[in-house]
C-alpha cells in the first residue's frame, strides 16, 4: 500500500508554474520600427533635456 499523503493532487501538480502550457504571444519581445522610432526619440529628448541643465 502507498502513502499518499506525500503525493500532490492533479490540480496541484497543474498549477504548479513549471507544468504550466506556455501562453503564445506572452514571451515575444518583438516591435514595430514605429515602436522603435518612438522610443529612440524619446530617449533623445530626455537626454537633450539632461543636457540642458548642465
């Protein structure tokens, strides 16, 4: 006879993160050139308005 006291329920073992299915889309790190362009000239800004005050 086994002790199961010791084993996890099938639902535990579900949640758990690792025995989760991956979500598609969630890990893609992908962006437009628009995207880019817009934080590139963000970043611009902020740098121009840093130099300004030295």
């Amino acid at each position: 006879m086994t002790n199961h006291k010791n084993q996890l329920s099938k639902a535990e073992v579900q949640a758990t993160p690792l025995n989760k299915l991956p979500v598609p889309g969630e890990d893609d790190v992908e962006f437009s050139a628009e995207e880019a362009a817009e934080a590139f000239e963000q970043n611009n800004a902020v740098v121009d308005h840093q130099n300004e005050k030295e």
